[in-house]
C-alpha cells in the first residue's frame, strides 16, 4: 500500500515589516534599558553621597554627645561633691541641701547667702543647746528645742523654725528674732523661704530625680577624688622636669648673670656705649647735618637750573619772534610778475623772462610759482608794510598789479 504525503508551505506576508517593527520595539527597549540603568547607577551616586554626609553627621553628633556627656558627668560629679562636703560641714544630708538650693532658686535668693544662714544656725544651734548665745531666747520664745531642731535635717529645720515665727511672732518683730537665729546677713534671705516654698522644692526635686541619697553621694565624692588624683600626674611630671631642668636653668642663668655683669663682655659694651654716647651724638648729629647741606646744596642747582632753561626758554622765543618778523618783511618787498600776461606778445614779459628764452616769442611764457612767503605775506595786514618804507609799494589783495 502506497503511502501518501502532504506537505504544507507557510507565507509570512508583510515579513520585512514585521522585521522592522520587532527590530525597532528591540532598540526601543535598549535605550530604555540603558537610559534605567544610567538613572540607576546616579541613584547609586547619590545614596553613596548621601550615607556618607550620614556618616560624618553621625560621627560629629557622636563626638558632640559624648562631648557633651563627658561635660554633663563632670558638671555633676563637681555638684554632688560639693554639696556632699557641705552637708557633712552642717551635719546634715545632701537630699537637704539640694531642697533648700531648689527653694532659693524659687524664692530668688542666691545659695551664697543661703550658706552663710545656714552656718551661723547651726552655730547658734550648738550655742543654744549649751545655753548660752543669742538663740536661746528666740528658740525659748518659738517654744522649740536646739536639741530637737539639730537632730532634723537643714531643709526641716529651716521650716520649722520659720513656721514657728510666723505663728508666734508678730510682724514687726519678726526681723529680729529671725535675726537672733540665722545672723543679721542671713536674716532677711532665709525668711523669705516659707513652708509653702520648702514644700514647692521637696516635690520638685523629688519629681525630676535631683535627690540623691547619702550612699550615691558618698560614690560620687570618693570618684570625685579619685579623679582629682589623676590631675596629681601631671603634676608630678611637672614638678619632676623642674627638678631635672634646675641645675641647668642655674648654669644658664649664673653663664648670663657673668655675661651681663660689669666686669663682662656684655656689660664693658653697655658701659663704654654709654660712656661714649655724646660723642656718637656729635657723629650721628655732623653727618646728618652733612647729609643736609647736600641735600639743600642739590635743591640750589636744581633751582638755578630751572630758572636758567626758563630764561633760554624766554630769549629763544623773542629770537624765533624777530627772525618771523624779518622773514616776512623780507618776502613783503620782493616784486612779482603779473599772473595773467597780456595776449600781444613778449611786450608785457619780465625782462628775465625774455633773456631765459631768445627766439621763442611766439610760445606762450609759463608764471612763475608763487611761493609759501609771498602767500603769507598778502595774509598780512596793511600796517606791515606801512612800518617799512623800505618794503615799497604794498601789492594789491589778488597779486595782479594794477594800471
């Protein structure tokens, strides 16, 4: 059984147009490729500029931080250990004297004056408790105890004190029984602070983690000191150089002490200078003086110089003058033929003229040319040639003598 086969022919129609539109689609999409990726690789160019301004900001906002933590660790070790120092010095506690800094600050009162109050108190305190001073009667006025009042801590104490005036005291005499108890200097600052201001203060305090406790506060004065101690280093260095370099600076200063004395090199110069220092003033004072004689002698020349190109300049102008003035008169008295000779002839001819060319008399003669000074003088005024009589006759204005 024969097989049979059927094969079957495709025709693209339109294949070159086709081709064309793919091929143009596949450069399209390169461009556009290309100008993605251009665009890319500047996005790129930017974040990496971009992280690295990052970087640098973020570096200088590190240092500026720990800069500025450092600063803030100082500021309050210095603080807390101050106050420590003085807390022990009143025999009472820090958390006291950072209420009692809190209420000067809300009653306007420096912590200068608050000190110095609190001082004598405590020292009137002690004198009371022993029965003597000038406390003893405010406290047996304000019915309160020295002993009492020196067990509570400076902030309760102050309040106490100050309660006790206002309730038991009248107002005029307020002054001196305060007076009496915190000084005449500390008087006026500490009644200021009432009990309502010491309250303000304890809750303020409290409220932004100011207070700290007497463990923290021994911390922070013991770390204090073991920093201080640092400073002993350099300090020692310091001090061990100066030693080292002593002996030295001793020769040094001794060699120049020698130098500089008046048996010295240095100091037999400085004498013999001021020995001889009118004579190098009579020096300085004839060469100056030299100096300004030439000086004058050269401003003379000068001068005689000036003025004597000023009277050649004045004699060569009165030359130039005359010598103008001749010249014209000169070219005045020079007689000239007449411009436009008459038609019969040689009659009218200069006799020079006719002695020139023998023969020719039927050509016409050539004038003469007028030259520049016989021009120049019919530019003169009359009166020229009026004040020579010797020039003769003046020509007339067009060159042609008359009849």
């Amino acid at each position: 059984m024969a097989e049979k086969r059927v094969s079957v022919r495709l025709a693209a129609v339109g294949g070159r147009q086709v081709r064309a539109e793919l091929e143009g689609v596949g450069e399209a999409g390169s461009r556009g490729f290309g100008r993605l990726s251009r665009e890319m690789e500047a996005a790129n160019a930017r974040m990496a500029a971009f992280s690295r301004r990052v970087k640098v900001a973020s570096a200088a906002a590190v240092a500026a931080a720990t800069a500025a933590g450092v600063a803030m660790v100082r500021t309050g070790l210095q603080t807390v250990d101050a106050q420590a120092k003085l807390a022990q010095s009143l025999g009472t506690t820090v958390a006291s004297i950072q209420t009692l800094e809190r209420a000067g600050d809300l009653a306007g009162v420096s912590m200068s004056g608050m000190e110095q109050a609190t001082k004598d108190l405590t020292r009137r305190l002690s004198q009371a408790a022993a029965g003597t001073g000038p406390a003893a009667d405010a406290l047996d006025r304000l019915g309160l105890s020295a002993t009492d009042l020196i067990a509570l801590p400076l902030d309760q104490r102050v309040g106490a004190i100050n309660a006790a005036i206002e309730s038991f005291v009248p107002v005029a005499e307020r002054a001196a029984v305060a007076g009496q108890l915190f000084g005449e200097e500390g008087s006026i600052a500490m009644s200021r602070i009432d009990t309502a201001t010491l309250r303000q203060a304890t809750e303020d305090v409290r409220a932004f983690g100011i207070l700290v406790s007497e463990q923290d506060a021994d911390q922070i004065e013991r770390t204090n000191d073991a920093i201080s101690r640092l400073g002993l280093i350099w300090r020692g260095l310091s001090n061990q150089l100066a030693v080292a370099a002593a002996p030295a600076l001793e020769a040094v200063a001794e060699a120049m002490a020698v130098v500089a004395s008046r048996t010295g090199p240095l100091g037999i110069a400085i004498r013999g200078l001021f020995d001889n220092i009118g004579r190098l003033t009579t020096y300085a004072a004839t060469f100056a003086g030299f100096l300004a004689g030439r000086w004058v002698a050269g401003l003379a020349a000068a001068a005689l110089s000036v003025r004597g190109l000023a009277t050649a300049l004045v004699v060569l102008r009165g030359a130039l003058i005359r010598t103008g003035i001749g010249a014209l008169i000169l070219t005045a008295t020079i007689p000239r033929p007449p411009v436009n000779p008459p038609s019969h002839g040689a009659a009218g001819l200069p006799a020079h003229l006719l002695r020139a060319t023998p023969g020719r008399s039927t050509r016409r003669p050539t004038p003469p040319r007028r030259s520049q000074r016989s021009l120049a003088a019919r530019s003169l005024p009359s009166s020229v040639f009026q004040a020579h009589p010797s020039a003769g006759p003046v020509p007339p204005a067009n060159g042609v003598s008359g009849a």
